[in-house]
C-alpha cells in the first residue's frame, strides 16, 4: 500500500532522496596525518594542513581511499578507476581554507543499489547515484561564552563519504528503513561506525511532494538531521509545508532548511545554492586519483559476508523463519552470537531463545550484546540443559534472568537452588493423585465430557512440583489417571 498525504484538493505522493554523509573509519584524516579520535580535546588533533596554513599541501590517504572503495562494492556500485578531487568555495567561520576538497563531476564511485526491506514484507531496491570522498568542516562551539563563538577544528579534514540516493523513497517508513540498511552494511563492511549520535554519520533529506503521475515538482533540502527518527519526523513536517503550500496557491523554493524536532517543524536556513555557486574547479594541488583494477579485486575479495548474503545463509543453514534471520543480521556481533549459540544445536530454539527471552534480559539489564553478562557459550549451555531433560523450558526461564543479573553459570545456579527437573516417575504419579484427590468436582466434569479440563490438571500438577515437573513425563501421567 503506498504512502500519501491527504490534502483539500486530494492525495499527494511524497518524493525522497538522502544524501548521507558517512565519516570514514580511519587513523588519520583525508589529507593529513592528524589524528580521528571521537572525544578530544578542542584543537587538539589539527595539522597545519588541517588548519589551512599557506604552503601547505594535501597528501590523500590511501587508506580513506580503500575504505570508500569497500563501500562501493558493498553496495554494488559502480568503482571509476579514475576520479579527481575539486575545490568547492563557500565560507564558514569552521573551514579555515574557505574551500571544501571534495568530488563534483567524477566520484570514486557510481551508481548502485540498496534492498530494503518494510514492515509488510515487502522488499524495494533504491538506486544509489553515486558515493564521493570529501573533508568534513570544523565545528562551530556557540554555549561556551555568552557573546563569543569557538571554534573546534577536530572534526575539519576528517574523511566524509557522500553517499547519495535516488529519489526512489516515497515514504517515511522507506527512509528509515533505507538509512537502517546503509548502516549496516556500512558496520559490515567495517568502514563507518553509523553513530549518528557521534555524527559520524548524517543524512540530508531532500523532499518534494506532487500528485499522482505528474513529473517532479521542486525540492527542498532538509539539513544535518542526525537520527533515524528524526529524519522520518522531517520528511513528514516538510511533506505536509509544502503541501499546505501548493493548496494555499503559493510556491515552494528551493531553499536548504532546518528540522526542529521540539516543534515537529523545518525551518528556512538559507536559499539553495547550486553547484555554479559553489565555483567548482580542480584541486591544483591534488593529481587525478587513479587506481590499479587489480588492487580494487583484492579488496573485492577481502569483503565480509554482507547481510543480505548472511541472512539467505543463516535462514538456509539453521532452518530459520527469514524474519527471524532479518533480526539476528541486523548487527554483525548479533549475528556472530547467534552462531556460536546455534553451532551444533537447534537453530530455530537457538533463534527464539536470542530473539526472545535473550534480547529481553540485555533490555531490562540496560546492556548491549557487547557486554552482555551471559556469554553465547554460557546461553548454549542453557539450551544444552534444556535438551538433556535437567530443566524444563520455564526454569530455563529463570535460570536466565539470574544468569543476566549475576553473570552466573547455569548448571551452577541450578545446583545451587534445586531448580533440577524431576523425573522421576514415582514422585509425578504422587502429585497427579494428590491433585485429582483436590478436585473431585473438575474430575467430574473431565469425565463427563469437559476436555478441555486437562490443561487445568497439568497446570495444578507443575504448581504442585513447584515448575519443577518433566513436561512430557507429567502430561503422561496425568493422561493415564484421567
């Protein structure tokens, strides 16, 4: 079902493109030797390059080079064996150089594609135009005095990849799930860490709105929005300005603007400048970048399994539910997880276990699988004790919430609280009788026709063993009495 937005002259489609800005996971900047460490001082990690010092010159970094590189045949694009490295001109007090060294007519990589995935089931491929190296800017600090501006050049010359859609996304719900995606594959590929809270990586959202069939009306762009969340709140309040807009017979500009997530609004930042504006022209200082197609093979070749390829693999292997192979790719480490739990087990119990009972205890415990107390070797043992018959299934319940709060071992804290399952037949025919022997009125009933009524016997019996029953053993049991 696609997505529109009602106003009073009809339906409107919503028409979306992101540009997003990925910080390279690497040493050293694009084209210094300067530091990248999230967390530093102010003006601590700057070179006289960075800062912009006359006669000083740019060195490219090969390795910010292999990393985009990566993230093209990650996302099956694309790689043009030649690029080059432009100037754009704008000014801002945090580019010291008053240049940006970025990628305007010929990018590293070209056009490829994203699958995503909705919550309908649906599958959609979005284009993926191009991905450009570029420096990031410096940052601008305006809460440490009252009538003074800093300025952090950190940031300034750290190595950006631009990696900017089609206009294929035609809903909220399709960009988050777009953006969800490129994370992922982006930590796959180990090339950005996709912390937006950090910025390492941000999405500009471009937005327009038309009706039905007609060809693109004008777009605005949606600035630095730095949360899956946000981005889906910002294409909405801007779909719906625009929109009300049209309907009032005004005329949308194409403007850069601001998302206000405390106002649920996007507001005027400054006219949309184009690329004339920014006097794109060569870097006199950078040669063309050209690269070796043998060279581009080896990193080919040393590409991880992406997720699309590890969920078709985990859902084939351990005969799991697609869905549930979605959920247990969405991050490597939960993935890596997963098959240490599974190898040698029941897949689909080690996928519920995980995606149920597992993923809860780290919510309530406030913990990532990274410091997860319960190790997958510690959860495999779990089910191993399930499997031979020592706990039952609503133990193991228990057993695991405690081993989330103390980090304990399961055969441990089974012997230590006499959570082991009884088996012994003796003792279920003993609590069988002893329940029927309460509820002469039900066992009426049962025998007079009223089915349904073993439930209630097995309940009682479980609540007389304290959980503690052999489930199949005391069905049995109770069965044969009845």
């Amino acid at each position: 079902m696609s997505y529109t937005l009602e106003g009073s002259s009809g339906s409107w489609e919503v028409v979306i493109g992101l540009e997003v800005h990925a910080q390279v996971i690497s040493q050293s900047k694009l084209f210094s030797g300067a530091a990248t460490a999230f967390g530093a001082e102010p003006n601590t990690q700057v070179s006289f390059v960075d800062a912009a010092f006359p006669g000083m010159l740019p060195v490219i970094n090969e390795a910010c080079v292999a990393q985009a590189v990566r993230t093209g045949l990650g996302l099956e694009a694309h790689i043009n064996l030649v690029s080059r490295f432009d100037r754009k001109n704008y000014f801002y007090a945090d580019l010291p150089s008053g240049y940006q060294i970025s990628q305007y007519e010929h990018p590293i990589v070209g056009a490829g594609t994203i699958e995503i995935e909705l919550s309908n089931g649906a599958t959609k491929k979005i284009g993926v135009t191009r991905l450009h190296l570029e420096q990031d800017a410096g940052k601008s600090l305006h809460d440490q005095n009252a009538t003074k501006s800093y300025i952090d050049l950190n940031r300034a010359g750290v190595a950006l990849m631009e990696i900017v859609s089609e206009p294929d996304l035609r809903s909220p719900e399709e960009a988050g799930a777009y953006l969800r995606k490129l994370r992922t594959v982006l930590r796959y590929l180990g090339t950005c860490d996709g912390n937006m809270e950090e910025g390492s990586m941000r999405a500009d959202v471009n937005v327009s709105v038309r009706k039905h069939g007609e060809p693109f009306r004008t777009r605005c762009e949606v600035k630095n929005v730095n949360s899956i969340r946000f981005v889906q709140q910002a294409v909405e309040a801007e779909a719906k300005r625009q929109i009300a807009l049209y309907e009032d017979g005004g005329t949308v500009l194409q403007e850069t603007r601001l998302y206000d997530p405390s106002r649920g609004e996007t507001r005027s930042m400054r006219s949309k400048e184009d690329a004339h504006d920014y006097r794109y022209f060569p870097d006199p200082d950078l040669l063309p970048l050209v690269l070796d197609e043998d060279w581009v093979e080896s990193l080919r070749a040393e590409l991880p399994e992406l997720p699309d390829a590890k969920r078709a693999r985990l859902s084939r292997d351990y005969g799991i539910p697609f869905y549930d192979a979605g959920v247990l790719v969405a991050e490597q480490v939960i993935a890596d997880f997963y098959e240490a739990v599974a190898k040698g087990r029941d897949g689909k119990l080690a996928a519920n276990w995980m995606i149920g009972d597992f993923f809860a205890g780290l919510n309530r415990t406030g913990h990532g699988i990274e410091d997860s107390p319960v190790s997958a070797a510690a959860l495999g043992k779990l089910l191993d004790l399930m499997a031979d018959s020592t706990i039952n299934g609503k133990i193991a319940k228990e057993v695991l919430e405690v081993m989330m709060d103390t980090g304990e071992d399961p055969a441990a804290i089974i012997d230590a609280r006499g959570l082991r399952q009884v088996t012994d037949t003796g003792a279920i025919d003993a609590a069988v009788d002893t329940v029927l022997a309460a509820n002469p009125d039900k066992l009426a009933e049962y025998r007079g026709g009223k089915e349904k009524l073993f439930g209630f016997f097995v309940g009682q019996v479980m609540k007389v063993m304290a959980g503690k029953g052999n489930p199949a053993l005391v069905n049995e049991a109770v069965r044969k009495k009845l």
